[in-house]
C-alpha cells in the first residue's frame, strides 16, 4: 500500500512532467478560441506554431472554452507545487483529503 504522501508525490511529478511536456520555451499560451457550429477550440498561441490545441462538442461553447483555457500548463505546474506541499505535510500532521482526491484523479486510481 503507497503511503498519502508518495501518492501526492506521484502525481505531483506526473502533472509537473504533462504540464512541461504542453508548453514550448515558456512561449506557449492557451487562449479561448473561434468557435465554428458546435464546434469549440482552445487555441494554441505560439509565435512559431500556432493552431487549435483541443477541440470539443459542447452546448455551451463560450464557457467550454474559457475552463480549458484556464487548464493551461502553468496552472498545472502550480498544482503540483501544492501536492508537493501536500506531501509534506502528510508526513507531518496527516494527509489532506482533497489533495489525495486530486493526486488520485492525476494517477487514475480515484476512489
């Protein structure tokens, strides 16, 4: 059985190693994008290779698009700073409920 604060631990890495791995030179941004029909885009803003980095179906296309826009790499760097934090405090006063339910959904072991 892995420890509260390995599983913040790994997820942290995990999230810090996707949210690196999505961003090009710190020159990368996510935007809202066009919408076109039904039809919405998260556009990514680069100087070198811009286009749509995720598109979806949705009813309500405006809202779509600003949630995933505000799930950009640096939010996702952040929150892997906080599992770190997390971390550390489960070893010293007990774990964090809501961070273990984050890590789990970051490691697909929800529960």
């Amino acid at each position: 059985m892995t420890s509260p604060a390995a599983t913040l631990r790994t997820a942290a890495d995990k999230l810090r190693t996707l949210a690196n791995a999505a961003t090009y030179e710190d020159r990368t941004t996510w935007t809202p994008g066009h919408t076109k029909g039904s039809l919405s885009a998260v556009i990514l803003d680069h100087p070198e290779r811009p286009g749509v980095l995720i598109e979806t179906w949705a009813s309500h296309l405006e809202d779509v698009n600003a949630y995933i826009a505000t799930m950009d790499p640096a939010l996702g760097l952040v929150i892997a700073d906080w599992l770190n934090g997390a971390a550390e405090d489960a070893e010293q006063i007990g774990a964090n409920p809501h961070a273990l339910n984050v890590a789990r959904q970051i490691l697909g072991s929800a529960q």
